[in-house]
C-alpha cells in the first residue's frame, strides 16, 4: 500500500535563501518507507522549482524504527538520485552516540550505554546491523559499519556537518542557544559528546522569545508532543519564534516530516499514516 505524503499549503516566513529552494528532512529513525515516499514528493517538487535545490538532512537516521539500513542506503545517494542539485548530511544526537561507540575514548561507555537504550532505540538498530552482516555477535566497530552499511555510508557518515547557512537561515538537528556565541556553539565538536549541544538542546531554545539575532533556525530532534510541552505552540511545525521545527515524531508516531522552504515562504511534507495511539517521547 502506497504510503501517503501530505502537503500543506504555502505559508509566509521571513527566509531569504539567496534564491535557492531548500527542503528539510527532519527525523527519521529507522522509518524507510516513510522516507522513500517523502524523496519521492520531493523529486517532484524540485522538478517543479526554479533556481538551485538543495536537500537538507537534518539528523537522526537511525535507532527505533524497522530498517534504518534502508534509510541509511536512501539517506547515502548522490544528488541525481535525490532529483536535486546539492545535498547536506547534517549529525543529529543519535548518530554521535553510534560514532562514539565506534570510535572510542573517554565518551564511549556512557555513549554506547546511552545509545543502546529502551529510550534511545539503538539496540534495535544494531541488531539490524549485524543482521545484515550475518553476525549475532558483531562488535560496536568500524569493521560492522563497513560489513553492513556499506562504503558509500560510511563514507556519508564521516562527511557529516553540524549545520548549514544559507542566507538567513540555519539548518541544524537541535537548535541554538540564544546566550552562547553562535560561531563557537556550532563549532563545538562532536566527540564532545552531549557538550556539542546543538544536537542536544531544546529547553532554553523552544522556550525562547526573543529570537536569534536576525537568524531564522530550522531544526529537528525534539518531537511534537515534547516540542508543545516546551515550547506551548499547538502546532509545532508552524515557523514561530524564528524557528522552524521538522521531527514528526517518525517512528513514535508513524509521520516523518519535512519543509519547502524558498524566499518568504515554506510549506510542512509529511509522509506516512499517523499511529493510532502514538507513544509519548516521554515513555521508554
């Protein structure tokens, strides 16, 4: 059955893109139907746009859902498979967890124990990878990335950024905080592991009023049920507080969600059938 794609109308925003079309792809977890569908709305939406068209990741691929591998091979191709002229692989939190694992060092026990959590839904993705591999007993390494994701992931994964400007926007997976320096913020690295807080923040950022400095922000991470307990906007996909907020909920709700933006405007895709009972992403 085909999966649905809903597409909202334009909405006014004060972006100025330089004349570029962006879209957003915000949270996915693991959702790889939902994100066939959603490429494939976006491949005719770009063929429609003029100008440049750039394809922004925003983060969290991975954990939770039934086949974040198929997302993973998605998330990989080049930009004549996306129909676009440029794309952007932004970190989110659940992908620094992984690599942290990987790689070692001082965050590695407390990442990996983080990321193998009920909460955070890495274990279910790490049996997928050593399915894929053939080995129940794989490693956290770089040996499993290679034998189940595949070069061209790999390669993806270590070329990912912490965020993209364009004009006056920010794409970034958490979001800022408004009493940091924003060039030092977004620099911070993400061996750092939770001190890299644009991939971690949304208390000081959803609750902020007063914006950010003439900087218009759109971002994933925190999901809609999370997003209205903070924030108090009943429609968190709405551009409010000069912030634009993209994760659906994906695998807790059965929506990943994504934005058109262009000069002055943006319409809200999403791609999927809502749950009936979605979960809380306060529940484990």
């Amino acid at each position: 059955m085909p999966v649905p794609v809903e597409i909202s109308a334009w909405k006014p925003a004060p972006f100025d893109l330089r004349g570029e079309t962006v879209f957003a792809i915000g949270d996915v977890h693991g959702c790889a139907s939902e994100l066939a569908a959603l490429r494939e709305a976006i491949a005719g939406l770009a063929h429609e746009a003029g100008g440049r068209r750039r394809l922004i990741y925003l983060g969290d691929m991975i954990n939770r859902g039934p086949d974040a591998v198929g997302v993973f091979q998605q998330w990989a191709k080049d930009e004549e498979a996306h129909g676009v002229d440029h794309v952007d692989r932004l970190m989110g939190n659940h992908e620094i967890m992984m690599l942290l694992a990987v790689v070692g060092g001082p965050h590695a026990h407390k990442a990996e124990a983080m990321w193998l959590s009920k909460r955070m839904g890495g274990q279910i993705f790490l049996d997928q990878m050593r399915g894929r591999a053939g080995s129940a007993a794989a490693s956290v390494d770089h040996a499993l990335l290679k034998s189940a994701l595949g070069d061209a992931v790999v390669h993806r994964l270590w070329g990912m950024r912490s965020h993209v400007r364009l004009g006056n926007a920010l794409f970034v997976h958490g979001g800022l905080d408004p009493h940091a320096d924003p060039d030092e913020f977004l620099t911070r690295p993400w061996a750092t592991f939770t001190e890299a807080r644009w991939a971690w923040i949304n208390h000081g950022f959803l609750d902020w009023r007063k914006g950010f400095g003439g900087t218009l922000v759109v971002h994933g991470h925190t999901p809609p049920d999370k997003h209205r307990a903070i924030s108090g906007m009943d429609d968190p996909h709405l551009f409010e507080g000069d912030r634009l907020g993209l994760d659906g909920g994906s695998a807790r709700t059965g929506i990943v969600t994504g934005a058109e933006i262009q000069t002055g405007r943006y319409r809200i895709l999403k791609a999927g059938a809502p749950f009936a009972n979605p979960i809380s992403s306060t529940e484990e």
